[in-house]
C-alpha cells in the first residue's frame, strides 16, 4: 500500500500549492468580509453565486445529474448543516473577532473529533494514537489561545469557534448518511442553493436589509469566497484527487494552519507570540499524527469550502 508521503510525490506541485493557498485563504477571506458586512449577509450572498456557479459549469461540463429524491433531500440536509449552521457560527465568530489562524486550528482538530464522536455514536474503532493526537491537538490550540482570550475576541468568539468545529464533525458523520456518492459539483451546487435563503432571511430580520458599512470590500471580499474558495477550491480538489489519488490530496490539509498562519500575519497583521507559535507547531503535530491512521477517503468527505 502506497504510504501518504509517497502518494504525495505523484501530485502537480503547482496545483497542489495553489490548493494549499486557496484553502488558507479563505480563513483571511472571511475575517475581511465581516468587517466589511454582517456575517449572515455575507455568507448568504456568497452562497447564491457559488450556487450558480456551480450549477453552470456542471452544465458546462456535463457532469452526471443523476441524483434520487432521497439523496437530493439527504445531500441538502447534510449541505444546510456543513454550510448554513457550520459556516453561520465561524463567521459570528469571526466578527466577534476570532483571528484566521485560531479558526483554521479549530477546524484542523475536526477530523480528528469526527473520528471520536463516530467511535461514540456509532461504534467505530478509535486508536489509541487518534485519542493522543487530538488531546495534543488541543494543548496546542491552548497555548495559542493563551491565559487572555481578549486577543480572540473573547470567551464567545472562542466557544462559538469550538461549536462551529463541533458542527463540522457533526456534518461529516452525515456525509456518510448520504450513502450515495452523487458528482462533486452538482452535490456542492445543492449544498449552496439550500444554504443561501436562510442565511439571507437570517440576515434580513436581523441585520438590516443593507448591513454593509465598506461596499467595494463587501463585494470583493464576497466574489472572493464565492469564486476562489467555494469553486475554484472545489475544481483543484477534484483535479489533486484525479492526479495524485485522495492520500495524496489529504496530506495537504494539514498545511493549512502554519500557511493560514503566514497570510494573517502578511494580510491582516496578526501577529503570534513564541508561545503561541509553538502552540501553534504542537497542534498542526498532534493533527497530523491523529490522522495518520484514518482512511483518506473519509477525510475527503470533510472538505467544504473555506
């Protein structure tokens, strides 16, 4: 069996960085738009295009359709929770001021608490160097955090960051719930479609009906997210699996975090002390380590849009 290091020699490296850059981004993607719109508004407007999109180069490309009335209403369900609820809390956090690099951290440590919520709820075997891994994890993301979490945004952008990771796990066990594997793009294309309407309905009765208070960055900031990390995201995922195999394409999740890490400091200008770049190198380990033993394919089945 082809290891992940070797499986990860066989990907394009232009791809693969870009990859790489886009998923990271899309932690720097987020905090911009917040500050430059309401959360909810921002996600929903998002949502729209990227559901257009989506849905016009699956025609494009004349991807299958094929799709039964109980996986459509399966995938939209499982699209609502990964998209709507999952994205809804990271972007209220990320407005209360919860910084890029502590967001890509939360959602690094998810795969790992997949794996020990499905050995809860449904049974599955976990390994004693998955329990290990994710507790490092944590530690990491500890020292990051620090004894202050004012720098985070405070006690609720930190709990409403670990609710947002708690419901991506929760999604990823729902993934399998669709037992079928209908094609990437028209399944993301859904996903959108039934995310946009109440995350703007959400927005509309709470925010205002104009929440923006810098449009040109709102705009920008939103054909960003829509474009670069919903679609573009998704078509170098597909390409990487394609090429180099889905344990070639996983292994690069786990560069998110430290890249994250560089482009807050170069975009946004957060800043990391030495305790918290260590917490920061603990965590990304522990991560790794954890996933070392899982299925690739199973961590595929995380991968949303940033």
């Amino acid at each position: 069996m082809t290891s992940r290091t070797e499986s990860a020699r066989h990907l394009p490296l232009v791809p693969a960085a870009a990859f790489v850059l886009v998923w990271s981004s899309g932690y720097i993607s987020g905090p911009a738009a917040v500050h430059a719109a309401a959360p909810f508004t921002v996600l929903g407007w998002r949502f729209v295009i990227a559901a257009i999109l989506g849905a016009v180069l699956a025609l494009a490309l004349r991807r299958p359709t094929r799709m039964d009335r109980a996986t459509l209403g399966r995938v939209a369900a499982v699209g609502f929770v990964m998209n709507a609820v999952q994205f809804g809390l990271m972007y209220v956090a990320f407005d209360l001021g919860l910084g890029a690099t502590l967001a890509s951290l939360f959602h690094a440590l998810s795969p790992v608490l997949t794996a020990l919520l499905a050995a809860a709820i449904l049974g599955e075997r976990v390994s004693r160097l998955q329990v290990v891994g994710f507790l490092v994890g944590v530690v990491g993301v500890l020292l990051v955090l620090g004894s202050d979490l004012g720098h985070a945004g405070g006690p609720a952008a930190v709990l409403i960051g670990c609710l947002s990771m708690l419901t991506l796990s929760l999604g990823t066990l729902g993934q399998r719930w669709i037992g079928a594997q209908p094609d990437l793009l028209w399944s993301a294309a859904v996903q959108f479609a039934v995310s946009a309407p109440p995350l703007l309905l959400l927005g509309w009765t709470t925010e205002g009906a104009w929440p923006v208070t810098d449009g040109r960055q709102a705009v920008v900031a939103v054909l960003f997210l829509a474009v670069v990390n919903s679609i573009v995201g998704l078509v170098l995922l597909a390409l990487l699996v394609l090429r180099g195999g889905s344990g070639a394409a996983a292994s690069l999740f786990f560069l998110s975090p430290p890249v994250t890490a560089v482009l807050a400091w170069v975009v946004l200008d957060e800043t990391l002390s030495a305790t918290q770049l260590v917490g920061l190198v603990v965590a990304v380990v522990g991560v790794g380590a954890a996933t070392r033993t899982r299925t690739p394919a199973r961590i595929l089945q995380e991968v949303g849009t940033q």
